[in-house]
C-alpha cells in the first residue's frame, strides 16, 4: 500500500512527482469558475433568494415526486437491488466542475471502484447551476469507465434550475414540470418570481448524445425521485435531498421516519452533513424535528451517516448515550475546489476530541496549500508561500495538537508562518482568543476559495469505498491528488471498520 500524506509529504502529493494521467481526460475547452465572478454568482442567485423570499423547493420537489408516482415509482421510494450479503459500493460528493481537479480523481476512482456494485453521489452533480447541457463534460464522460448503476442526491447547485436537468438524467428522463401561475404582485413570492434564475432556452439539446458514453444496461440506473432508499444486501442506504437551503420539507421528512423503521442497518446519505467544521448541524425538518434526531433513534439502527457539500473529508465518531458509536462523515471531495481544514479550530464536539477527528487534507497542508494559492494571487510568493512543513508546524502550535506527519527537524514557526497563517484564517485552541474576531472561517470558505484556480498537483481530493458484509461495513477514503504514484495505488488516508451487529 503507498504512503499516505499522514505518512511522508509525497504521499500528499507535494514535490517534483510525475504528473498522472487524468490530463488526458480532460476536454479541450474546460469551463473556468470562479466564485469571485459576478455574474456566476448572478447566476447562482436562487439560494439567496429563497433565504430571503421564501424557499419554494419544497413544494417543487412535491410536484417532482407526484410526477414519478404517476409515472409508476414506488410509492415507498426504494430501490430493491440483488446484491449478495457481502459486497462493495462507492461515494463520491460534490464531483461537477469539469476541470482537472474532478478529472483527477477518475484514475484512481476507476482502479478502486472497478468491483464494485454501484456508486452514489452525494451533493452537487452539476456546477454551477445543474444546466442539463452541463452533463456530458460534468458527468458522463468522467465516468464513462465506471461499469456499474450511479445513483445521486441533489446539492444545493443542482437545485438551481429547479432540478429537471438532474431529473432527467437520474430519474427515467422525468419531463419538465408543466408551469404554474406566476404570483400577483405585490408581494415576497412575486418578487422572488421576478428575480428568480431560470434554465436558459434549450438547454438540454446535447444531452441524448452524451448519455451514449454511460448507455450500457449494466450502467442504467433509475430512482424513483430526488431522495430514494436502497436495499442492497444487509444494508438500507437512505439518500434525502437538502435542497437549497440544508432542511427537509415536512412530506420527506414523514418519508423519512417511515422509511427508517426498517429493521435492517442503515447508512444515511445527505447532501448537508451533520457534523462539519466541529459543528453539530443536525438539519431542521419543517413541522419540527430534525435529521439527527432520527438517525440517532437506537430503533433505527443508523451506523453512518455521509454528506457531502464541504469539500473535503472529515469523521466524527460520536458514541451516543446508549454507548454505540455512529459514524458521521463528511466526503465533499469528488472534484470541486478544495474547502479548507485548516480553518477547523481543535475540534471538541459532541465528545469528539482531537484524537478521534480525522480529516483530509491535514491541516498543515490545507495551510500550505492556501499558501501557494494567494502567494500566486497577490504576487507575493516569497511572504506568503508556506512549506508543508512548515504549515504542520504553525498548525500544531496553534492549536496544541501533534500533527499527523511531524514537520522536517529543524522546521521553526517565525513571526511570517504566524501572520500568514492568522491571515488565512487558521484554526485556535478553543481556551484562546484573537484580539480582534472576523468571521474568518466563513469568507475564505464561501467566498476565497479556490475556485478552479487550482491547475496543478497536489489537488487534495478523495472518494470512500464501503466494503459491505453481514458483520460490518469497512469504510476507506482514498486520495487523488493529481500525480501518478497516487493514480495507481491510491493511498487510504482514513480506515474505519463500522459493526452492524
């Protein structure tokens, strides 16, 4: 097995390693997002909108569900699969910018998924805003090699043309909603009409042809809405859709109590994760009641929980009252831009400590990797470009943690690696406090991330393989970072064995 970034630097990817393959992959003409264009953040307007005017998705993924009713969906929403007790199927979250960061992760996607049953996405398919045209560079040609059933959750972006290009794709080509009165005016439901994003004329026309890579029967896979169940083998793998603002509507969330009283061990998958960031998000269902709240149920028989959103990976075991321990992961990795990990302060969470968290990247390369990009950016390499050891280093004295993979000797934190580090917004300890708070975590997150201003390795990417039998689930993240050696053998950076019984 290779090394991975918790064992040496170039198992994360850093150095003058070979550059992988995936640049073959990727299309000649690759769409540029940037999160600091305005008018991709005019486009993406909805989910402020409905945060501002009323957040119609519900009575939209109503509609979306009557339709597939109709259409002759089963009414309980599960899919009943044939897989044997022991089998293996893959997780891959927030995958669609079509850049070479998601074109990375395909090699080793391809070489550890190879055997297994089928893959599910969690949180937006399609960036920027879910365009059906989006779908032939976005999704089925980097998996096009992928042999097995894709199943998805919608994220936020896909919800953004009001989901019929995802509807199509992963529900029986599901045709558009017949169009509803437009609100009088005046009025906030008028006023978000107004305003409110649409699918531009004609999108979709390419689609039909670029299903043809993805056209073997054994790659069709058909679910019966935006959130669905899986029966394969011992387990039930329940998928809900957050929407655009991170809560369930009162109909799936009914959908979801019913669904969860099957007796068999179940997986959750969400586009809005639970625990993230050292925050405990346990997701709002309208009339009252939340996610967590059933997931935690011992009558449910929950033992993991995936969502996506964030981009990156992180695990936090939480042993509950009764003393099981349900897994709650966050696997955002699968091709968007990198969140950053080093913003997390030391994580003290519903009895998570630093000790039991993992996450990916380390810190100490989150931080050098921010390093490098604003270093190019502001044109000031020299300031603000850390090492990988000596982001470890800072990492670890501010929030008095041993790192993962111990710096180089010798390495030193001066006052540079310091200020650079508060700068972009590094963790504390939770018994220290900065002089002066800005919401730090939040603007380099949700408005100076990277982007696709990320060309070269180490991208710091990942995907989960969930080796299934009637004992337990073996859950492992693997990195793609870009460079050969991690193509072919791609590393594990966190293993947990999961018991069903």
């Amino acid at each position: 097995m290779s090394d991975s970034s918790r064992d040496t630097a170039a198992g994360a990817g850093w150095g003058d390693a070979e550059r992988g393959v995936y640049r073959h992959l990727v299309p000649e003409r690759v769409e540029k997002i940037s999160w600091l264009n305005p008018r991709l953040l005019w486009a993406a307007r909805n989910g402020v909108l409905a945060s501002w005017f009323g957040d119609p998705t519900g009575r939209t993924r109503d509609r979306w569900v009557a339709q597939r009713a109709a259409a002759g969906a089963p009414a309980d929403k599960v899919i009943r699969r044939g897989d044997p007790d022991r089998f293996s199927f893959m997780v891959l979250g927030d995958t669609g910018e079509g850049d070479q960061p998601q074109y990375a992760v395909v090699p080793g996607f391809l070489t550890v998924g190879q055997d297994t049953a089928f893959a599910v996405i969690a949180s937006d398919v399609i960036y920027p805003v879910g365009s059906a045209d989006d779908y032939d560079t976005k999704f089925f040609r980097p998996y096009r090699d992928y042999p097995a059933p894709i199943y998805a959750v919608p994220g936020n972006h896909d919800w953004y043309e009001g989901l019929g290009a995802f509807m199509r794709v992963f529900c029986d080509d599901a045709p558009p909603l017949p169009a509803e009165p437009a609100p009088r005016p005046p009025g906030r439901a008028w006023l978000r009409s107004l305003l409110w994003h649409r699918p531009r004329p004609g999108d979709g026309r390419r689609l039909d042809a670029a299903r043809a890579q993805r056209s073997a029967p054994a790659q069709r896979a058909v679910q019966p809405g935006p959130y669905w169940a899986i029966d394969a083998g011992p387990v039930r793998i329940v998928g809900i859709d957050t929407g655009l603002l991170g809560t369930l509507d009162a109909a799936q969330g009914a959908w979801l109590r019913e669904v969860s009283r099957d007796p068999r061990p179940k997986i959750l998958v969400t586009g809005s994760p639970l625990y993230v960031d050292g925050e405990h998000h346990p997701c709002a269902i309208e009339g009252g009641g939340t996610v967590d709240e059933i997931v935690r149920d011992p009558a449910h028989h929950y033992v993991l929980a995936i969502g996506g959103d964030i981009h990156n990976y992180q695990r936090y075991p939480v042993r509950l009252a009764d003393g099981r321990t349900l897994q709650y992961v966050v696997a955002g990795g699968g091709g968007a831009f990198t969140h950053a990990t080093h913003t997390i302060p030391r994580v003290d969470v519903a009895g998570v400590g630093e000790d039991d968290f993992r996450c990916y990247p380390l810190r100490g390369d989150s931080l050098a990797f921010y390093s490098r990009l604003y270093g190019r950016r502001l044109h000031l390499r020299r300031f603000f470009t850390l090492t990988e050891d000596e982001g470890a280093a800072v990492i670890a004295r501010r929030l008095g943690v041993t790192p993962a993979r111990a710096p180089a000797p010798g390495t030193r934190v001066t006052w540079r690696t310091r200020l650079v580090a508060s700068l972009l917004g590094a963790g504390r300890r939770p018994d220290r406090r900065a002089r002066f708070r800005l919401p730090v975590r939040k603007i380099y997150t949700q408005l100076f991330s990277p982007g696709s201003a990320t060309y070269s390795p180490p991208f710091f990417k990942c995907f989960l393989r969930l080796d299934v039998s009637p004992e337990a689930v073996r859950l492992r993240c693997h990195a793609a970072t870009g460079n050969r050696a991690q193509e072919l053998d791609p590393p594990v950076e966190d293993e947990v064995l999961i018991p069903l019984v």
